[in-house]
C-alpha cells in the first residue's frame, strides 16, 4: 500500500491533477470569507463552507477522474494485477493519496480561524469541527468519484459522470421540495428510484432479467405498502432523499453549531463502501 | 556487461517445477481462448511459448501471472495457488506484459524504485537493486529522463528491468522484442540469454529465430491447444518425416535415371526440370533408407559421370514450415469443432488480432492469423 501511496502521491504533485483541486478549494473558501467575515463581519469562517461545497463538485472529479480509468488506459493496470499486492491495499493506498492532496487545502483551512482569533473572539472549536465535517464531505465524495473512475476506461468519461453523480446529489435537496408531499407524489418517486435501482443493477451484472426481478420486486413491495397504509408515504419521498442526501448534513456544523455525529458516521460509511465497490470492481476486471 | 551480483547467490539450478498449470482453460461467451491446458515450468530452463496472433499466448500468460481470471483451472506458482495465495505466489514472478506498463510522467528512475517497494524489497536494498537491474538492462543513463521521451526500446528495457526487480525466480516475458529494432532485438535477446543463466525464463513470441536463439524448451500453443511441448530438437525430429535429399545437377535426365537405379540404399527419387534457364538443370529429390547417408556417395558418383552437383541437401523442413504444419494440422482440427466460431465478448481476443492485423503480408488466405515469421514490421521512433 505504501508504495502505491507514496506513486500516487508523487504523480498528484508532479503534475496538474493534484493542484487544480487545491487552487479551486481554496479559492472558493477565499471569495467566501472574504464576503462573509471581511464584508459582513461574521467572526466564524465556517459560514462559508456551504458554499465552497459547490466547487467540489468539480474539483473531486478533477481529482479522482484519472485514478483507475488511466491505469487501464495506459495499461498499467497489468502491472498492479502482477504485483504482489492485494486489490484492498491497491485501492487503499490511490485513495489515501487523494485524502492527503485534500489535506492540503483543508490544512490552509484551519489556519483562517487562528488567523482571525487574533483581531477579535473566535469560537475556534466550532470553526475546526466544522473544517473537519468538511473534510470528510470531502472523503466520502473522493470514494465516489473514485468509484466512477475504476467503471471506465476514459479520464473524461470518469470525471463527466462524476460531476453528474455528484450534481444530483447536491441537487437533491431542491428537488425534494419539487416534490409534493402527498402519498401518490411519494408513491411515485418511489417507483422512479425503483427504476433506477434497476437500472444501476443492470449495468454491473448485464443480466436482463436479475435487473428486471430486482425492480418488479421493489415495485411489488412498494405497491403492497401503499394499498395497506398510503399515509405511510407522506412525505416519503423528501425523507428519502434526505437521507442519501450527502452536502446538506454538513448545515448542522454550521448553522445548528453541533457536531453531528450522524454526519460523521455516514461520511465515513459512504467513504468505505465504495471504497469496497472500487475494489470488488477492480477485481472484477481480472474476470471479464 | 555480465554482472554477477549478490542477489543471485540463491538461485538453484534444479529441476523443481516452478509452474504447474492445470487445466487452465478461459472462455469469453462462448469463444474458448485456452483450452484445458496442462503444463510444468521447470527451473533454470529458458522456455519459448510460441503461436500464431490471437492462439491464446497472452492470454495464457496473463493468467499464469494473476492478472487475469480462468473460466477454470489452477495455477501453482512453488506450490501457492495464484489466487488463493496470490501475495506469496507473485513474490516469485516478474512479469512484462506485451505493453510495457510504464506510467510515463514517470523516470525510469522513480518507476523502478516504487516497483521495488511494491514487490517488498527492502528499503535499505531497493536503491542497490534498482542500480543492479538498470546497469543489466543498460538504462543507467536514461534512468532521469521521462519514460514518455524514451524510445520503444527503452520503454521495453524499463519493463524488463521491472519484472527482474525482487529477484523472482521465474520472469515472464511477452513479445519482448516486438517493434525494435534489428539492434535492439540482439540486445534483448542477448539480455534474455543472460538472465536465463541464474533464472526461468518463459518467452512468449510469434517469431522463431528468436526462440531458436534463446529457449531450451518450446512450447506451441495454437487456438488455444497445447501442440508441441519439446525441445526444439525432439520438434524438428518428430516433424521430419522421411530420410530425404535435394539435389540440383547439371547432366543428362537418361543418365542421371540410370545412376540413381543403380544405387543401393534409395527408395525413390524424382527427376524434373529446374526452374534454371539453362537446359539439362534438373532439381532431384531422393528418398533415401532410414538411417543411410549417401551424399558424399552421391556427389562422387555424379562426379564421375561428369554431372555437375549444384546443390545437396538435406530436406529438413525448417522451423517456419514445423510451425506451419503444426499450427495449420491443429486449426483444421479445430475448425472442424462447430464451437469456434467465435463469441461477441471476447474483446480481449479480438483486440489483440486487430492490433495485429496491419502487420498481416497478402496470404494465400488459408491461415489468416498467421503473420509470416520473419518479415515482422520492426518500427522504431
């Protein structure tokens, strides 16, 4: 693992792919304390972090897009397969090299709030939760984007269906408040994830009929529930896509001022199961 | 140049078995790539896997090395299963893919040594070991420059010199040579013969000379079928039918009739005209007894009826037409299973014949993966 770390490592830094992600960071938190605490006078730099959120919605796919899909374009995928190191320890050290680049912005970070402790009070706990909460956003987005680069074989491929991914993500919480509350509204967007969940199933086996059973079945679930009891779906659909929603836990940092531990749970679990489906899918190409 | 360095000491020349492939046998869809393989990789020996495109070589090899699953089959590696004591078994084999798998915004330099420490070499050796295999494959010079700016020669020495980092006993190299040039295949061929004196080496190649050159032992794999497993001698043996000779004689077609007839030890021969402008050329071919060898007999006996000898020889069919005839028998054989015909899936399969199919010379059409042996396009930058 070391040696894949300290490879990737040392690629991120010699060319572009790790200082993009950098500069666009930080210039994203720059623009916004600088509105928020220079301008307004805010005290704490965390009210700014929302909003930087936006720009990791490209700089994570610029990160992570070349991680697996240029090994198979170059192949030197071959190479990794032949060496004497596990699948695990392959995608463990590509992604902890990922997590260090991140660091780097996040460590500037944390200087602003000691910056700012020295012209006036600064609540300096809360700024650090909050920078921390950031980075494991951070974590579990690099575990998915990871997870596109190690489907295809095309850095742009890799980073157009991450930043698409990541999209819908960020934008689930606007489209949760499209949707009505009524059980038929929920009962619908149900189906519609059901669709998808098939859909999903159906690009990583490629079998027809395994997809289609998975989604008839979700669909026979989802319809017997709604004949019973319709009034369990109000607002079904918002508490769903609530839940899988990853950019609005970090509000609770900010402007509820706890450290959610929820969130932290679910970065971390986000961050380790694709790390695992990168894995099984690396895996997986030996067998094609 | 040939460097004796302390982490060969090890080595053994014994014959253990290093590799033993059984039943190994991949299949995309319905297409068999390899079929039921069976074979043992001794120690110390330098073996040829040889085979027209697209027969199944890399396939296999990238099975033997890990990089690729079997639809089914084993392959122990010193006795550790490739997959199921996958650490343990990679230890002892270096790899060279058919494309060098170098990242190229790296120097030979920084790749060698994050090859080193990926293999478990140990931190205080992975610098001595990263000098002693590039002052082998002679990268010494180039080792701070960016692979991206090497030539296809040196890339290749770059994966060489790969597969030998952390000393395995084994090294697996396929199409080592291919798109060098003339130069470059002696030095590689030359490095290759070197590194078969302390290793195993399995070569994998589509051209015979530089088997013939370099392998004690040769394996010919075609669609997949295991079809000779010897040493190129036993092959050129088994394969050589009858106790033949070609003469081409200058003389009278009555007499040079008469003289064979009355000469012990023939079977049968045949007298036609050669292809020569001059009149009374004839290209004769004689089935001799097995065993018996008249040529000194022969020339002296048309010596003295005044026939010019313009050519004796053997008829010893050469390599090209062994591996022809073994690979054509072994593709009618195939052909004749409804099963080849090919599935969709089988990209890998596919890719490789396609990369290969502008290198292909006009061909009577009968064997279309067959590339002429010896007029591979050698390009270089």
């Amino acid at each position: 693992m070391d040696a894949v770390y300290r490879k990737e490592l040392r690629s991120y830094f010699s060319n572009m792919s790790g200082y993009i992600p950098i500069a666009l960071i930080l210039m994203m938190t720059g623009i916004f304390v600088k509105l928020y605490s220079l301008n307004y006078g805010y005290p704490q730099m965390e009210v700014a972090l929302p909003n930087v959120t936006l720009v990791l919605l490209f700089a994570i796919p610029i990160l992570a897009m070349r991680s697996f899909a240029e090994e198979r374009r170059q192949k030197t995928d071959i190479l990794l397969y032949s060496l004497p190191v596990t699948t695990g320890q392959i995608v463990a050290g590509k992604y902890f090299a990922m997590m260090t680049v991140l660091a780097v912005p996040c460590g500037i970070m944390l200087l602003i709030p000691f910056l700012m402790s020295m012209y006036g009070k600064v609540n300096l706990l809360m700024s650090i939760c909050a920078v921390v909460a950031f980075y494991l956003l951070c974590a579990a987005m690099t575990a998915i984007c990871m997870f596109m680069s190690s489907l295809t074989e095309s850095q742009i491929i890799a980073a157009v269906i991450s930043f698409i991914t990541l999209l819908c993500l960020y934008a689930s919480s606007m489209i949760s408040e499209a949707i009505p509350t009524t059980p038929v509204a929920s009962f619908i967007s149900v189906t519609v994830m059901i669709c998808l969940v098939g859909l999903i199933v159906y690009v990583f086996t490629k079998n027809y009929w395994i997809a289609f059973g998975v989604a008839v079945a979700g669909e026979i679930v989802a319809l017997a529930f709604y004949l019973k009891d319709n009034t369990l779906y109000t607002g079904l659909a918002q508490k769903i896509i609530s839940a899988i929603s990853i950019f609005t836990r970090i509000d609770a940092f900010v402007t509820d001022q706890l450290f959610d531990m929820t969130a932290v749970v679910y970065y971390i679990s986000i961050a380790f199961a694709f790390c695992f489906l990168t894995a099984q899918v690396v895996d997986k190409r030996r067998y094609n | 140049m040939i460097k004796c360095y302390i982490l060969y000491i090890k080595q053994s020349k014994e014959d253990a078995i290093l590799i033993e492939v059984r039943n190994l046998t991949k299949k995309y869809g319905d297409h068999t790539v390899v079929n039921h393989l069976n074979f043992t990789i001794e120690s110390g020996k330098v073996y040829g896997f040889l085979g027209p495109n697209g027969a199944g070589k890399s396939t296999t090899m990238n099975m033997i090395t890990g990089c690729l699953a079997p639809t089914e089959g084993q392959v122990l590696i010193d006795g550790h299963d490739i997959y199921d004591e996958a650490v343990e078994a990679k230890k002892s084999v270096g790899y060279l893919p058919e494309i060098p798998p170098v990242y190229p915004d790296m120097t030979p330099y920084e790749y060698l040594r994050f090859v080193a420490k990926a293999k478990g070499v140990k931190a205080s050796e992975i610098t001595e070991s990263v000098f002693s295999v590039m002052e082998e494959t002679g990268l010494t010079e180039m080792r701070n420059r960016l692979i991206k700016n090497l030539s296809k020669g040196y890339r290749q020495r770059v994966g060489i010199a790969q597969a030998m980092l952390g000393n395995p006993s084994l090294i697996i190299l396929d199409e080592p040579t291919v798109g060098l040039d003339p130069r470059q295949i002696t030095e590689i061929r030359e490095l290759i013969a070197r590194l078969g004196q302390t290793r195993t080496i399995i070569l994998s190649s589509h051209i015979l000379a530089e088997v013939s050159a370099v392998c004690d032992h040769v394996m010919i794999i075609n669609n997949g079928n295991l079809v000779a497993s010897d040493t190129l001698e036993n092959i050129r043996r088994d394969n050589t039918p009858d106790n033949r000779l070609l003469m081409t004689v200058r003389g009278n077609l009555e007499g040079i009739k008469t003289l064979l007839s009355g000469m012990d030890g023939i079977r049968d021969f045949s007298v036609c005209r050669s292809d020569e402008k001059e009149d009374n050329v004839y290209d004769i071919s004689i089935e001799l007894e097995p065993d018996t060898d008249l040529s000194e007999k022969l020339f002296f006996a048309f010596a003295n009826a005044k026939y010019a000898v313009r050519r004796l020889a053997k008829d010893e069919p050469s390599l090209e037409e062994i591996f022809l005839s073994l690979t054509e028998s072994a593709q009618d054989d195939d052909d004749a299973v409804p099963e080849s015909d090919g599935g969709d899936e089988d990209d890998g399969y596919d890719e490789e014949q396609a990369d290969k199919s502008d290198e292909k010379e006009p061909d009577d059409g009968k064997n279309d993966d067959y590339v002429p042996l010896f007029s591979k396009k050698e390009d270089d930058d």
